[in-house]
C-alpha cells in the first residue's frame, strides 16, 4: 500500500506543490493509502453560500442543481465550487481505515461519522445523486470520499438524528466562536440571525451576553424576523438587508442610541454585507466573518476607507472541541432542537 502525505497532497493534481485545499483538481481514485479513511458517503451538506450561488444558477431546478455539483466533481475530484470557493462536509460510515492509522484514531470499520474538514478539499466520488433538499442545503448521494490523517471528523452521536448532526456540525465553529467572543453585557449584532448558523450564534450570544447585554438580530426576511422575535432570544429583529450598508448602520443606531455593535457577527450566504458589518461596528469594535461569501480584500480596504479601527476575525470553521459544544446547544435547549428537528429532519 503506498505511504501518503499527512496533508494529503499526495492526492494534489494540479498545480502540484499545492495543498488539497487550494488545489485545482485532486485525485479522487479510492484505493486509500496506508494513512487515509475510506467512506461510504450518504449525505452532502454543501456550504450555504456555495448552495445559494448553485441554486441561482440552476433557477432553482433540482435537475439543473444535480449537473452542475456532478460536474464540479467530475471536474475537480472533490465538491469545491469554482464561484464561491467553498465546499461543506459529509456523512457516511467508514469502510476501511489504512494501516498506518489503525492504531492511531478512535474509529472502525463500520462507525457512522460526520467529516469536520471542508469538501473543498475532500477526495469525493458521486455515483449517483438521489434526492436535493433544496432549502436544507443538503444532497443525498451514493458515492465514496476520502478523509487525510489530519482530517478531523465526528462520530454521529446515538440521540440526535443524522441529518440534523449533518446541520449543525457543518456551522459548529460559528456558536463556538461566538461563546469565546462575547462577554456579559455586550451588545451583540448577527448578521443573517434567522438561518441555520445565526441562529445558533443568537442563542449562544443572549447567554453570554447576559441580561445586562443586548443581542440584535438581522435579516431582509419577514418571516426569518418573526421566528427570531418568537424564540425569545434576540432584543430587536431587524429587517434590513445587509447588503445595504446605510441601511444597515442606521437600523442598529437607532436601536443601541448611536453605540453601535461591541461584537458583529456575520453569518449571511451572500456576497457584499463586509461594509453593513464594519460601520454596525463601535470603533475598535471585534466582527467575526463567518460567512464563505465574504471578500477579505473588501473588508480589509473598506474599515481602512471609512476609519473604522476594529478587529476582523476570519470565520475559520474549526475551534477546538467545537463538534461537542454544538451538539451540547442542541440537548440543552428544546426549542433550538425542535426548531432544527422542523427545519432539517
């Protein structure tokens, strides 16, 4: 069996000298290493800005929707979309496990797991595609995926359904982050509040923040505000659109007397709200880009633009035992579970 890199860039295709991550294409052959894990995939959960972008290519046609994430595997070796840059996770059950693994890692051949490393640059084989959840960003499949040595994952967990683990176990570093960014008191703006990892971030934000803080929910939907006002867990549920900047920084003013936001979290699935962000933001102020759509280079030159001083927190995905804290939330509170039960069960 042949010996592979930790990093996986034994599989890297083009351009060599790459990670798997930043590369074009990979090799998605599954005859495994002597260090990777095979998996027998079922489930696809693509990033939600990468689903938004292909679902707007499609118009929303399942069959379109189908060929077009058939063909960026077929032309990549692994789900990582062109326009977005972004992938998501899986889950299946593990088939084999090489060698020089086996006595490393905590699983065997037969556990059902999650893959907490992005399907951007996961090995990924498609042999068919039986059913799209169009409003769960989630793909049924029959295909195979390969997990590098330093590929974390998660064993689905006996009492939480599979799908609803696949929901939130794709958004886990965002409650995570949130928890070590907002202290008691603080007033705390989520971006994209009504989807799946807002939500997550709103609820965890209010106990942190406390009942001397103050947690503002935002979004360009009317219903996603109404649920937000219903759960109890945001002060003001504003119905804005991000992308509006203006609008945006005049709708938190008038609800925090002109303070504005000590932590901005952004959770959006589309493309331009960096600035909505930065001028919701007090000066040095903190905002966690969680989102996948969003520019750095836009961020970065429009706080400089506008002279806000405040500190900008790429949205890494993983923070440390961040799969057990998210699936914590979901047992300690019923209605965020019954509410993920509706939504992705």
């Amino acid at each position: 069996m042949k010996k592979g890199s930790p990093f996986g860039t034994h599989r890297v295709l083009e351009p060599l000298g790459v990670l798997p991550q930043g590369a074009w294409k990979i090799d998605n052959a599954m005859e495994i290493f002597d260090n990777e894990i095979l998996i027998d995939v079922s489930n696809l959960n693509i990033d939600a800005a990468s689903f938004t972008q292909i679902k707007a290519e499609a118009n929303g046609d399942e069959a379109k929707v189908a060929g077009i994430v058939l063909g960026i595997v077929a032309r990549r070796g692994k789900h990582h979309n062109p326009v977005t840059g972004s992938g998501g996770m899986l889950i299946g059950t593990v088939l084999e496990i090489g060698p020089a693994l086996a006595d490393k890692i905590d699983l065997k051949v037969g556990d059902k797991i999650a893959t907490l490393v992005s399907l951007s640059l996961t090995p990924l084989r498609i042999d068919e595609i039986k059913k799209i959840h169009l409003h769960k960003d989630q793909i049924e499949i029959k295909g195979r995926a390969i997990l590098f040595e330093t590929g974390l994952y998660a064993k689905l967990p006996p009492d939480i359904p599979e799908k609803m683990a696949l929901a939130i176990l794709d958004v886990a570093g965002a409650p995570a982050q949130t928890a070590r960014l907002v202290q008691a008191g603080d007033t705390v703006l989520v971006i994209g509040g009504g989807g799946k990892s807002g939500t997550l971030c709103v609820y965890e934000a209010k106990k942190r923040a406390g009942p001397t803080g103050c947690v503002i929910g935002v979004s360009p939907f009317e219903k996603d505000c109404q649920r937000m006002k219903a759960l109890g867990w945001v002060d003001h549920a504003l119905q804005v659109d991000a992308t509006h900047a203006l609008a945006l920084m005049e709708a938190v003013a008038a609800v925090t007397d002109g303070k504005m936001a000590d932590v901005v979290i952004n959770c959006v699935n589309i493309p331009n709200t960096e600035m909505g962000s930065i001028l919701s933001a007090r000066q040095h102020g903190k905002i966690y880009f969680f989102s996948m759509a969003t520019s750095f280079t836009a961020a970065a030159l429009g706080a400089e633009g506008v002279g806000k001083d405040v500190e900008m927190i790429v949205g890494n995905g993983y923070a440390t035992g961040h799969a057990e804290f998210s699936l914590a939330l979901l047992r300690e509170s019923e209605k965020l579970r019954q509410l993920f039960e509706e939504l992705y069960v």
